[in-house]
C-alpha cells in the first residue's frame, strides 16, 4: 500500500513533516518551555500546538513559541498566541517575515513579547 509521503525525497521532510504539514517539538531548554511551531496553522492543524501550549501554561512561568518554521498561519494560530500570554509569560522567537506581518497588521506585535531568537527568548 502506498502512502502519500512515499514521493518525498527525505530533504522535503523536517521531524517527518513535510513543510505543508503541522508539526509541533517541545523540550525544556534552562528552565524554559519550548514549543517549536511547524508547517501551515489553521483551525483544522492547531489543535496539537493548542494543547501543547495550553499544557505547559499553567505549569511554566515562561513558554516559547518557536515559530522560525511556520509557513502559514491564519487568525485561530494568533489568537491561540493571545489567549496563551494571558496566561503565563509567553514568547514568540523568529516568526518569519509573513507571520510578523500579520502581528504588525493586527497590532498583536505591541502586545506579545517578540524575540530574535529562541535562545534571546529563553535568556
């Protein structure tokens, strides 16, 4: 039986995801939660970022979006953002050039703290 990914040559891929897919990586890195955000975010895709991030909040002091990968994201994915600064201290390392569009479209960028880097976000 052929899967649909059998065509992607392994270069296409990132942690098994093709760059379409949404993807979430957590690990803790000095103390700090980070969320590694992957691939296009809507509502069909965001339910696993929602629960990482909606797991690690009441937990952490501080969580990191890692959003450096993210390839497309609509209005659920900042407003998940929102909802989740609200309630602990969240930062957003290295969206790309769309992503930081939109915040700046929305007025989102004066709202959430926006980091470089994650390494900047985690210190």
């Amino acid at each position: 039986m052929s899967n649909a990914d059998d065509d992607k040559r392994p270069s296409d891929q990132v942690n098994g995801l093709t760059p379409e897919q949404a993807g979430v990586v957590q690990y803790e890195r000095d103390g700090v939660w980070v969320v590694v955000a992957h691939g296009n975010y809507d509502m069909n895709s965001l339910p696993p970022l929602a629960e990482a991030l909606q797991t690690a909040a009441p937990k952490r002091a501080r969580v990191v979006v890692d959003a450096a990968d993210v390839t497309f994201a609509d209005s659920t994915f900042l407003n998940l953002l929102l909802d989740i600064h609200r309630r602990t201290e969240l930062r957003l390392a290295a969206p790309p050039p769309h992503l930081r569009r939109v915040l700046e479209l929305t007025g989102a960028d004066t709202v959430l703290d926006i980091r470089a880097t994650v390494e900047d976000a985690v210190a």
